[in-house]
C-alpha cells in the first residue's frame, strides 16, 4: 500500500514538473532528470516534519515553510528566465 500510495505521489510530482515545462516556468528535463528531481522534492516532502523533530524543532507554519524553500532552490536553477 505504501509503494502504491508512493509510487502515485512521484507520478503526481512529474505531472507537475512537466506542466511546468510546457508552461515555460521551468527549463525541459529528460526523462531522467524528471524522475530525479521529483524523487528529491518528494523525499524533502516526506521527511522534513520527522527532520525538524530530530533537530527538536516543532512543526511551525515558519518550519514548515522553510522545507518549501529548500524545495524551490532544487528548482531554481531550472527557470527559464523571462
């Protein structure tokens, strides 16, 4: 269940990334590239909140934020400039 549940949030996360090609927010990836950076935001995602807990942070809506920051620097240097 968990590998299935996994697998369609990694599908999801390349939908997007893809989308975002398209749209030109992004640069174009390989197939390869795709897979890999969307297995890295889904990793960030799933083990920010037990990261924090380890760092004896708590789940603060600024914490939580800070996860999404990582997240959009792994993307940056993929922008297409305007």
């Amino acid at each position: 269940m968990c590998h299935q549940v996994f697998q369609q949030r990694l599908k999801e996360i390349v939908g997007f990334l893809q989308l975002f090609e398209q749209v030109n927010i992004l640069q174009s990836f390989s197939s390869e590239q795709r897979g890999f950076i969307a297995q890295t935001a889904l990793y960030y995602g799933l083990f920010w909140q037990p990261y924090l807990e380890v760092l004896g942070e708590r789940p603060t809506k600024e914490n939580v934020m800070r996860g999404v920051q990582m997240i959009r620097l792994l993307l940056e240097p993929y922008q297409c400039v305007s």
